[in-house]
C-alpha cells in the first residue's frame, strides 16, 4: 500500500505507524457527562466497511501526523492532510 | 443415517453412502423462537446445542453465502487452552473438554487430534511469565508442563536452538491441545442442529432488522423475505459492527485482516503445534502434509480479506528465524480473514444491548477453539436470558464498568492485541 505523505509525497505504508480511527475526539474531562464520553471515545467504533478516516504518523518521514481517507473495502486512499490542519469534520 | 463402520461397509457395496445430503435444504418459515444469524462454526453449534442442551428447536441459522464461508474456513484449525486470566482460562478449558468428545457427540469425524502445543522460551523474563502462565492453567483444571532446552530439543530437534539473538530456553507445553478440520467441525454441527430440527438457510443474507415499537428486535430482513423470531441472536464476528450498524449500535470492535499461509505438503514433520516466543510467528502441519502457519495482523482497519506483502515477509523472517528449512519449501496458498478485534483482546457474549437482540462478537484471532464453548455459553445465554457462568466476564458493559479482560495488557488498541 502506497500513501501519499502531504509533504513527502507517495510513500510506502511501511515508513508509517498507524494511530487508527480519526474521529474520536477527547472529551472535556470536566464535564458532567465525562465518564459516558470517555467510554464512547475510548471504547466504541463505527468500524465502517467502506469510506474510512484514520490517523497515521510519517514516523519513518517528515514525522507528521496525516490524516488519510482510505477505503477499507478496497484499500483504495481518496485524500491525504496534515492532522494539524484544524478538526476533522 | 447415523455413520459407523457397519454403515460404511453395506452402503459402499449396496450404494453411495454419501450422495445423501447430511442436513436439509428448506424454504425460510415466516416466523421462529430463535433466528441466529451467521452459519459459521459459533452459529452453528449456537443453533445445535440450543435443541440439545435446551430444547429449543424452532431455529433457523441465516448464512449470506453457504456455511463456513467466513472465518471457520480461514483459520488455523488450532484448539488449545491456554489462557491466563480468570476470566478467560475456564472458558476456553471447558471448550478443550467439548473438543475432547466433539466427534462422539455429532458423530461426525472433524479429525480432531490432540497432537500439543509449545510456547518457546527465550529469556528469563518469558520463562517466569509463562510459569505463571501455566500454573494459571493449572488452576482452572487445564494441563501445562514445562519444558527445558533439552526437552524441547527432544521434541523439535529441528528448530533453531543456537540463534545469536533469540536462543530456544524451553517451552511452554499444553499436551491436550490440538488441531481439527474446519469445514467438518462446520459441517458436523450443521448436520447435528438439521437433524434436531433447525434450519439451516443459505444464501440469505440479513439486509435489515424488524423492529417493535419499543425498539425490539423481533426479526430481520432477508433477501429470502423477511423472518420474524422472539429471539435474534448475531454470531458474525468479522461483520459485527457492519450488522450492529443496522441497528444504529456501536460496538467496542475494530475490523482487521489476519493472513494464513499452506506449504507445499512435505513428509510428517512437526508432531503438533509451536510457536515463536521472540517474535508472532505459529506453525503446524495439516494432515495432508502442508505446514500451515501464521503471525501478525496487517496493522490497519480493513475488511478486504486479503492481506498485503509486508506483513508476509514479516511473518517468513519470523518462521526463517525459527525454522531455517522453511527456506527450502515453497508457498502454496496465503490467505485472510476479517477478525472482529475488540478492544481488550476477549470476546463478548451477552443479552442485548437491545431488547430480543444477543451478542456473541469479538472473537479477535482466537475464535476457532472456542466454537464448541461458544456455542455452548450462547445457547444458555439466548434460552435462560441470563449468561453462563463461563462467560459471566464476557459481557459487554464490561468496558463500561472497566472490568475488561486484557491478556496482553496493552489497552484499547485492537491491532496490538
């Protein structure tokens, strides 16, 4: 599998560690309903068959965060961006 | 027809004993006490041990394609008992004894033979952790002995004892452990179930869920039409969450693809199962004489049921490292199935999370040896609306409460379990 680093180019997917699932965001731990939030973020997935984000570190590279939209029927990358660049929708 | 050496000699003279099918063919009855979705080993038996154990026959089992399809005809056809946590090792200890009787029970011959497993030692620090590991074992009523470098020597005198970085110090031995033959454990429960009165669909792939105005499960659709049940029950796991979604549920499961690998088939060598302590690599021989082995998942979220290249040279240099004649043999067939990996490495079975819905999801890469036991625990669960006592920490809301069962301590990171 090749993925196209945003700042390196295409590179194999061996030079990246993966982190896994994009969309979970930490929740406020001071918040009332923290311990439903923190289950849900650190427990429960979508784990969708088909259009997937995840977070891989360039850890062999530039050491960039990258998000990637990857398809995980097909193992088919549409998209590539720096995690830094704000919030995922 | 009941199989026996008797039969097999008069039908073979008068007829072909075989051209018979062993389990019906039926048309989906509109409505059932229990639908069990997915016609793998764990529904299978699920589905069996419902009409045997609690009489329970008005059962159909939903399978997409036809049984043993999925991951019961991708795996490793290993069965072992060696767990470490309390509320792992009974479980899988229980499942070890339904192996033992497995044929007698189905009459079915799924060749199981308990030909042993060792863990190999290469360092102190592994020979304390599998110490205690085997006096875990010990503790739930399994066997465990373990072994020296010269007894393991003795075993598998032709592994790799001298290498530089990972020296062979011993072993970890489960005696009673062993393989079988997939499809005939598939097929044999099937059979069993038919001819206590359940039906087996094929080619019925559940396209939805039939929902009561309290939100209940009360039955699924099909593309065979739609089929109503008291009781549903989800034994899928691979596709768990893809089928949970249907349901808007999500679940405390990412989907992976673990790859196996056949060799060419080569005189009987290695006399059971073994695996490498120093890096994940697990290797025996199949009875037609091909070495079937294995080692990591590929790393990431997937559900295309194949792997990719790296992970198999990963998994040659772990086997070359061991094993240096692997060299010499070629590869016949790789492959790989989806596992269900949850995220502290143990199954789940439970009621619910939805009223008329039960659970059994989660097998990780270790769902082949539990099928009897699985079956076993998820008939009592679906027939009593309470879990057995073997699964009673296999519940889901065990991440809730923080109760999870981590063999390998390494957290909710499913790719590392």
């Amino acid at each position: 599998m090749l993925i196209p680093c945003p700042y390196c180019g295409v590179r194999d997917a061996q030079e990246f560690s993966y982190r896994g699932d994009a969309m979970p965001v930490r929740p406020d731990p001071a918040a009332p309903d923290a311990e439903e939030k923190f289950h849900d973020y650190v427990y429960l997935r979508d784990n969708p068959a088909g259009a997937f984000k995840e977070i891989w570190h360039h850890s062999a590279g530039c050491r960039r965060w990258v998000e990637v939209e990857r398809d995980t029927l097909t193992h088919e990358i549409k998209a590539t961006r720096f995690s830094a660049e704000g919030r995922r929708a | 027809m009941r199989y026996s050496l008797f039969n097999v000699i008069v039908n073979g003279l008068t007829k072909n004993l075989f051209a018979e099918r062993a389990w019906r063919d039926p048309d989906p009855r509109p409505a059932y006490d229990v639908l069990v979705i997915g016609g793998g080993g764990h529904g299978l038996a699920t589905a069996y041990y419902l009409a045997k154990n609690h009489g329970i026959a008005n059962v159909a089992v939903l399978e997409k394609g036809w049984i043993g399809s999925g991951n019961a005809g991708r795996n490793t056809t290993i069965f072992r008992s060696n767990y470490l946590l309390p509320g792992n090792e009974p479980f899988y200890e229980h499942s070890l004894k339904l192996w033992e009787g497995l044929e007698q029970e189905l009459n079915y011959n799924v060749m199981a033979s308990q030909r042993g497993i060792v863990n190999l030692i290469h360092s102190d620090a592994q020979r304390d952790a599998y110490v205690r590991r085997g006096n875990a074992m010990r503790l739930a009523g399994a066997d465990s002995e373990l072994l020296d470098a010269a007894q393991v020597r003795k075993l598998l005198p032709f592994l790799n004892y001298d290498d530089a970085r990972f020296p062979i110090k011993g072993g970890l031995l489960q005696a009673r452990a062993g393989t079988a033959r997939h499809d005939a454990v598939v097929w044999g429960y099937a059979r069993g179930a038919d001819k206590l009165g359940v039906d087996i669909l094929q080619n019925c792939e559940v396209t939805g869920f039939l929902r009561g105005a309290d939100g209940a499960v009360t039955g699924v659709e099909t593309v065979r039409g739609p089929i109503r049940a008291k009781k549903v029950a989800l034994a899928v796991a691979g596709s768990s969450s893809r089928l949970a979604s249907k349901l808007d549920l999500r679940l405390p499961i990412e989907s992976f693809v673990l790859q196996a690998f056949v060799s060419e088939a080569i005189k009987p060598l290695i006399p059971g199962v073994f695996t490498f302590g120093a890096g994940h690599f697990y290797i025996s021989q199949s009875d037609k004489g091909g070495l079937v082995f294995g080692g990591d998942l590929d790393g990431y979220n997937s559900y295309a049921q194949r792997g990719n290249l790296p992970v198999i040279e990963d998994v040659m240099e772990g086997g070359m490292a061991l094993l240096p004649l692997l060299g010499r043999l070629r590869l016949l067939r790789q492959w790989a199935g989806l596992c269900d990996m949850s995220m502290d490495g143990s199954p789940i079975i439970d009621i619910g999370p939805l009223p008329g819905l039960y659970l059994n999801a989660g097998w990780n890469y270790g769902g082949f040896k539990a099928t009897p036991a699985s079956g076993w625990c998820f008939a009592h669960t679906i027939a009593r609306d309470e879990p057995h006592p073997l699964t009673a920490a296999m519940r889901l809301d065990r991440f809730r409460t923080g109760h999870v069962i981590d063999e390998k301590g390494v957290g909710a990171q499913p790719n590392l379990h």
